[in-house]
C-alpha cells in the first residue's frame, strides 16, 4: 500500500479555497493617460495577463488582457492573435462570436465574493465587432439585479493590426457609487475571451477563474488597485502573469512546456528557468531561456517590448524512474533571483499512481468554515532542500530551540501557527499531493537527521525538542521518519490531523467491518504506547470523511484505540474553527479527538486548526 495516492486531499483543498478569503492575484496600476482609440500605443506600465496559451491553434487564440485604472475609469485592454476577426450573432448575443464578457465586484467589506449578484457586481458582454467590420456593441447580461442598472459613460473602441486586433474598454467608476478608487483598495474581475472562426463562438478562455464565474461573483479573481507595479508585488501574480501548458510525447519520453510571458515581467526578466524536479524537490533536469517573440509589435502597449512573448522548454525524461514529478518554472531577473514561479505535478511512467479515489463530492455548507487569512508573520526564512525553515521574530534564539516539522498543507499557515505562541521553529515540507511522494521522500533513513543538520548550519542555531505535524497526505513523512530508530528517539510529540491512513486488505472496504493493513500503522501504535507512558506526547485528531479506497481516519482510529485497549468518550461541543466534536479519549499524553463531517470543509478545517491544537504540544 506504498504508493497508494490520497487524491482526496487535492479535491479537498480545492472545493474548500472558497471557504476563506481568497488571495490577491492581480494588480491594476493607475494609468498615466489612456486614449480610448482602440490602439493600445498609450498603455505603458500596465498589468498584462496572457491567455490561451498551449491553445493548438495559438495564431488565432493567443491574446493579452491590460488592466489601468484613474479617478474615472476602469481601463481594460486587449490584443488577440485573430486571422478571421468576426461577429455575425445578434445583440441579445453579444457572448457568441469574437468577445469579451467581463465580471466586475465593487462590493466592499463581506459582500465582496458574495455568492449572488447583486448592485455593485457586474456581468456584461462587449464585441469590437458587427460581422467582419469595427462597429463596437456591448450589453448588460439579463439578471434582475442589473434591470434597473444604466451604464453611463462607457467607452469602447478598436482597430485591426495584421496579426489580429485590439480592443480598449472603459468603464466609469461612477456606476458603482459605493465604491472610490485608490491605491489598497480590492475588487473582485475576471476577463473571459470569446473565440470564433468566423462564425459563432467555438472556444472560451478566462484569466483568473472559470465557467463557474457566470454563476457566482465568489469565483471572480480579486485583484488590487496599486499606483505602480514594484517586482516585489508580483511573487503572488504567478497564475496572471506567467501562464504555462505542459505536453508530453508518445513512444519517447520528452516532456515540453510552453510558457506566456507578461510584458509586465520582461522589463525584469534576465531568463526563464524550468526543472523537473523529483518526489523528494531534488532537481534532476533544467532547461533556461530568454523569451522569445511570436508577434513582435514595438507599438504595442507602449513599450519596445510589445508583442506576444512565448518561452518553450524540453526535458528528455527515459533515464528517470517511473514515479511522481514536479515541473518548476521560474521567472529570474538578472542577478538570477527569482521573480515568482509557478509549478505543476505530473507523473512520468506508467505505474507509480494508484486508480483514482472515491472522496466525498459533498461541500457542507450548515456550520461556518472560517479560514486563516495568508500572511506573512516576521522573522527569519531559510529555503532547504526540502522545506522551509521559519524562526518568528519574538522566538528567543538562545540555548536548544524546539523545532516543529510539519508536512503538507501550505508553508504560510504552519508559520502563522508558531507565530503566535513564539515558542517554537517551524519547518514546513510541501511536496504535492498524495501520501506516496511524502513517504518516499524520507525514505532514506539519514534523510531527516541531514534535514535537522542543514537547518542548523543555515539558521545558526541549535535545536532541541523536535514535534512532527502533518495534515492528511503528509503523514507518509512521519511514518518513515518514526521508523528509524534515530527519527523515533529525536521526536517527542506527532500531532496527526485527520491524517492517519492505510490501505486495505484485498483493496476494497466492507461489506461490514473493512480488513485494515496494519503494517504502516504499528509504529504509530508504539508512539502511542509511549505517549501513554508518559514518554512521547501523541495528538490525533479524525472527520468521518470516508475516501473510500483506502481506510479513513476514523477506521485507523477505531483499529489504534483496540490496539490501546481504549474506548472513546463521547462529547457534543464546539472545537476549534467551529467545528463539531463528536469524541474524545484523553490518557497520559496521548489525546485522540473525533469531530463530524464527511465533506471537503470539514477536511481543511483541520489544517486551520493547527494554531489551536499547537497549544496542546508541550515543548
């Protein structure tokens, strides 16, 4: 049961991002001056997202979104690579032919990435064209809340260039009388391109969310209004600015990727870096590059680096084992910093991952979910071969400092966490999903005593108690690493979050009680004897999600407590992130809490909890 691949856990962690805030992923910078003439040879400085890259038929897909904002107007331009530019349905259509529908959420404080529409949200259609000729139209979508909704002031203009055309939009901000711009403030837009040959619509492309848009403001990207675009600003802007597809050959292993370069990043870039990088981060090949030009425009965006940008990467991949990988691309400026990267698993073989899972497709929606905000707590990061290592500001840095290892989940939250307490060091290892690549890993038994090594030499400091954390897939770390003798002697405390899993025995549960293999769960039995003892400290906790091809948290639990001799108390009360605690057994120092829920939230709720059960860790 090795290999077995938690894919719940991936499923989870994305029905459950709308739960919390979500991050800022654009920006908008103010405009200088902007003429609505349709040209775009006045938009220097503008935020730049490309779109459609990979499409097979780039030289009519390609295209660039522009973002500028002023006092007045939202600015919103576009370049399209279009060889049959057209629009023949009627104006009830205006989605159905070369266009742009556009999403728009002026809302401010909790409105903001509401759920419905409502005034001060916006979902409109506009075209630069009526059949094959420049004759602009737009419209409002058919909604209530925008029946009694009259656009005012709306400019829109455009022109055709011999690659394709572009397009310039602007909206006034008077229409959204709740809302004043300025630099801070946030709102929530994503610009969906429309794409015909001619005819009506046959393709469709969104910069920063999905079909899901047309649905709900909540999928909407959220996006900041800035006076002018600093490097440093744009490390969260991966997704915008730095778009990327990923094929593979048959017959022999050759991986390619395509990148979009922004313009908005050419000013800075010396190069683009790819690697692929193995199940342990270990980089096992690269390829770097300049961005090349596909259509090179000088006047394009104002800016001798106008034009669509297009950097191409291969990685030979036969003389590397079947297994889980992760393809890395970076943006690096000249002294070879990393500007942001972006990254994407992809498995090379035929056999390392095992059939897809059976999690709940359910999202509960009765009890609140409330999520952590990402931040950045201060103090000192130290990149290692694997993970990061964080000392909070107000962490004193003298004598033996307790170190808390915590795998998968995100490197901000784990951070967050110890920051509040200031009384531990926190290496946080994120290697992707499924338990395989975090056991294999630390399969090498001096794997984890080299890591605590690096990050003392790194760190200048000396560490003394060393807890694991891990949440879902990451117990695979835990388990190999408390199976050597030295791992085991090191660590005084694991705190598994509803991340105790195996396999079961003829691959399949039931029909009534479901055989466990047991063999991945005898040392956290051990653990827990001595937790009793009083020797090592023990902390789980488990949901009633149930996978259903490998065993839940709640059949490891019930199998750990009869090893224990042990029996649940039950409780009814509210527990951390207001969730539902169903149960508990507290003896010694081993603890063991059960709580309701089989869906995607109750899951994350147990990472966001990891502040809360810290507390509970005796450093």
């Amino acid at each position: 049961m090795r290999y077995f691949v938690s894919t719940i856990v991936t499923l989870f962690f994305t029905q459950a991002a709308s739960a919390q805030d979500p991050p800022v992923v654009g920006l908008i910078p103010r405009a200088q001056k902007v003429k609505i003439d349709g040209k775009l040879d006045d938009w220097t400085g503008a935020f730049v997202t490309p779109v459609h890259i990979g499409h097979p038929d780039f030289d009519n897909r390609g295209a660039y979104f522009l973002y500028l904002w002023d006092d007045d107007y939202l600015y919103i331009g576009l370049a399209c690579l279009d060889k049959k530019p057209a629009h023949v349905a009627p104006d009830t259509q205006i989605y159905n032919g070369d266009a742009v529908e556009f999403y728009l959420d002026t809302r401010r404080g909790k409105q903001l990435g509401a759920k419905d529409f409502e005034p001060g949200s916006l979902h409109m259609f506009y075209t630069p064209f009526t059949k094959t000729e420049i004759a602009p139209r737009w419209a409002l979508r058919d909604l209530p809340p925008f029946r009694n909704l009259r656009l005012k002031g709306v400019e829109l203009a455009a022109a055709k260039a011999d690659w394709g055309w572009t397009c310039e939009f602007a909206l006034p901000w008077a229409n959204f009388p709740d809302f004043k711009p300025k630099a801070g403030e946030v709102i929530g837009i994503d610009c969906e391109l429309c794409s015909s040959d001619g005819g009506l619509r046959v393709d469709r492309t969104f910069v920063y969310s999905s079909p899901r848009a047309v649905a709900t403001p909540s999928a909407f990207g959220r996006v900041r209004l800035v006076d002018k675009l600093e490097p440093d600003d744009l490390k969260g802007c991966g997704r915008a600015l730095l778009p990327f597809a990923v094929t593979k050959s048959a017959n022999y292993d050759w991986l390619y990727a395509t990148a979009g370069i922004s313009p908005t990043l050419l000013a800075h870039i010396g190069k683009i870096e790819g690697k692929v990088l193995d199940a342990a981060s270990k980089t096992r090949k690269t390829f770097s590059g300049a961005p090349v030009p596909y259509v090179h425009d000088p006047k394009l965006m104002g800016t001798t680096h106008g034009g669509v940008y297009l950097w191409k990467g291969n990685w030979e991949m036969f003389d590397l084992a079947p297994g889980s990988y992760t393809l890395e691309i970076s943006a690096l400026d000249r002294d070879g910093k990393a500007l942001l990267s972006r990254r994407q698993a992809f498995v090379h073989g035929e056999q390392t991952a095992n059939s897809g899972q059976n999690p709940s497709p359910m999202v509960e929606k009765t009890r609140a979910h409330p999520r952590w905000k990402e931040e950045q707590p201060k103090g000192d990061r130290y990149k290692l071969e694997v993970g990061t290592l964080f000392l909070p500001e107000k962490l004193p840095r003298k004598g033996a400092i307790p170190l808390l290892v915590h795998f998968h989940g995100s490197t901000w939250l784990p951070e967050v966490a110890v920051a509040q307490e200031s009384k531990a060091a926190v290496l946080t290892v994120q290697l992707g999903s499924g338990s395989a690549v975090y056991s294999q890993a630390f399969a090498n038994p001096k794997r984890f005593e080299k890591l605590i090594k690096e990050a003392e030499a790194k760190a200048k400091v000396q560490f003394g108690t060393v807890g694991l954390s891990a949440w879902s897939a990451g117990y695979g770390s835990v388990r190999e690493i408390l199976k050597t003798p030295a791992g085991y002697d090191r660590v005084k405390s694991v705190l598994l979050l509803d991340g105790l899993h195996t396999g079961y025995i003829g691959g399949k549960p039931g029909p009534l009680v479901s055989q466990l293999e047991t063999e991945n769960l005898e040392v956290f039995a051990k653990f827990a004897r001595d937790a009793l003892a009083g020797k090592k400290q023990m902390i789980l906790t488990h949901t009633e999600v149930f996978p259903g091809t490998f065993a839940s948290t709640t059949e490891t639990a019930d199998w750990l407590l009869q090893e224990l001799s042990l029996r649940r108390r039950p409780t009814l009360v509210w527990g951390p992130m207001h969730t539902q605690q169903l149960s508990e057994v507290i003896q010694g120092k081993f603890r063991l809490i059960g709580y309701a829920g089989n869906s995607a939230p109750d899951h994350v709720d147990q990472l966001h909890a990891l502040p809360d059960y810290l507390r509970w860790i005796e450093w």
